[in-house]
C-alpha cells in the first residue's frame, strides 16, 4: 500500500495495463492511494516497476 506524490493522470487505464503484466500483481488506485497485491511466491516489485507498468504509456 502507498500514496502517490501527485494525482495519477486521468488517462492512467489501470485494468488495461494490469492485464498487460500477466497476473503478476493485481492493484487498485483510488485517487493517490496505490493498493498492491501480489502472490507470495513471486518476487517483490520496485516502485519503478509499479510505475511503469500502470502509469506510463
């Protein structure tokens, strides 16, 4: 769980891009809150890599 610094752009289209990370994690966002869910088993994500994989284009 974490905050974002700014506002994700209105554009960030959360389901499409996590269905581009083949089940790794699953996430929600709410505003600035960032949820983050991932299995046990796998291995941790960087907050770089949460960032490209739902906010960048």
């Amino acid at each position: 769980m974490g905050v974002l610094a700014e506002q994700p752009p209105r554009q960030a289209a959360v389901r499409e891009r996590l269905a581009r990370t083949e089940g790794r994690f699953d996430a929600c966002m709410d505003g600035r809150l960032l949820t983050v869910v991932r299995p046990a088993a796998t291995s941790a994500l960087s907050w770089r890599d949460l960032e490209r994989a739902l906010l960048e284009g």
